[in-house]
C-alpha cells in the first residue's frame, strides 16, 4: 500500500458540478482510517482555503498555490504552515515581459497577491474569467508587490501554445511556468510545483516519494506525476499529456474515478 496519497481537486476529485459526492468523502474516511495522510494538491490559492476544505474535509495536508502555501492541518484548530513561497515583484515584472514578446501580442494579467479569505484577484478585467472576482487595477498596480502568483492569457493563443512559448523564454531560475485548465499560463516562484510542495510533506512525515500515489488531470499535475513512485493516475478526462505519462487511467471526475480506484485499492 502507498504511505501517502494525494490528489488534485478541481477536474479531478471535484465533479464539474462543483461537488464531491458522498461517496468519494467516505472512501477518504477509509484511507485515512487505513493509516494513509491524504493531500489535496490543488492550484488553489490560500484565499481559497476554506472552500478547499470543504472539497477535500479528510485531508491531513493541503498543497496550495500549485506547491507555493503547504499546510498540515491534522489539528484543524492549529493549522501549521509549512511552507509560503512569494514571487518577487522584479521576477514576476521581467517574466511577464518576456512571455508578452514572445506570444507576439498583448497579455491578460491577474495576480495573486493576498491570501485573505476570498479575496480578489487584481489585475485585467476579462469576460473569460468564470472563477471568481477580479479587482481592476494597472500592470503597474499588479506588479508593485511580491505575489502568491500571476495568471496570463493571450487572446490570440491556445493556452498550451502560449505555455510552450512561456517554458521557452522563462529560465527556472526565475520562475515556475504551467497551466492548470483554467485558460491561463500561471506564473510562480521558482521551483514552485506540486512535486516540491508534496516534497515538504513527504519530508515532514519521513515518507519516501517511492511510496506516494497521486492522481491528476492537467499539465500543473505533471510535476507531481514524475515525482511519485508508487503510482500516478490520471481520470479520463485528463489532458492528454496527464495521460500519457500515468500509469493507469481511471475513470472521469464525473463518476467519482479517484474514490473508485481508491474503494478498488482498499478493499484488495
């Protein structure tokens, strides 16, 4: 059996309704009772907490930010955090112009800058944003403190089109590059992915990545999907890159894939 398992939320555990059933929070229950931490590994920034907990209420850790705010919550009254990682207004300013030269054209930008409950967004107001509140303010605004992340978006471009270029242009050293299914490029700090952010959990418990099972669907989850050894599944709605580097493919977020693959897991 694995030692540690986490999963992605939104695609994945999450159903497109938004919800979780029932039946995926009872299957938790069971990993959990079995001995086995559980991880929500989510793109999710802090300021969405509490909306994460109540997706994923059995998790002992959660990985936000993409890997930027690792959280052990097993004493839900004393949260601890065990990591919180920013990127520096400079980074994020000298990212954004090179991804701008090379997408050839003008970008959408939002950050990330507060890890308040539920608050806003800052930056460009676009109609393509289905998620949550934005706050227009100027790039100059956006870019004046050190942020959780950035999110961009080419309106001439498909997403996977303008992440390749982003991954060609922004060195490592400066900042993480990946996207999520939302439509946009999301910028991080550097070395900022869930693998590094489910490292500092795996570390915190003495669990080898030998032993950690992962499920995912979208590029932001490939991190995490070569990291873990024990196995890397992706449901069937993944994005195409998810699956060809999985292990095994379970079924769609929609019929509860991972809590059927786990309730599989378990009773065997």
């Amino acid at each position: 059996m694995p030692k540690l398992i986490a999963t992605d939320l939104d695609g994945t555990l999450v159903r497109s309704d938004d919800t979780v059933s029932d039946f995926t929070h009872a299957v938790l229950d069971r990993v959990r009772a079995a001995g086995i931490p559980v991880v929500g590994a989510t793109g999710r920034g802090p300021r969405l907490t509490e909306l994460t907990r109540n997706d994923i209420r059995d998790a002992d850790f959660l990985v936000m930010a993409g890997g930027g705010r690792v959280v052990d919550q097993r004493d839900p009254r004393e949260p601890v955090v065990l990591r919180d990682a920013r990127l520096p207004s400079a980074d994020l300013t000298r990212a954004l112009t090179l991804l701008e030269e090379a997408a050839e054209g003008a970008l959408l930008v939002m950050v990330e800058a507060s890890d308040e409950h539920d608050a806003p967004l800052w930056g460009d107001l676009d109609p393509h944003w289905r998620y949550d509140r934005i706050e227009r303010r100027s790039r100059v605004e956006c870019l004046d403190c050190d942020v959780i992340k950035a999110f961009a978006r080419a309106p001439h471009l498909d997403v996977d089109d303008l992440l390749a270029r982003a991954q060609r242009v922004i060195p490592p050293s400066l900042a993480s590059v990946t996207q999520a299914g939302l439509g946009y490029v999301e910028i991080a700090p550097p070395g900022v992915d869930k693998a590094s952010g489910l490292a500092v959990v795996a570390e915190h418990l003495g669990v080898d990545p030998a032993d950690v099972l992962v499920f995912g669907d979208m590029p932001n989850d490939l991190p995490m999907f070569r990291w873990a050894g024990w196995g890397r599944v992706a449901v069937t709605n993944a994005h195409p890159s998810v699956r060809a580097v999985a292990d095994e493919i379970t079924l769609r977020n929609d019929d509860d894939g991972v809590a059927v693959y786990l309730d599989r897991l378990l009773s065997h």
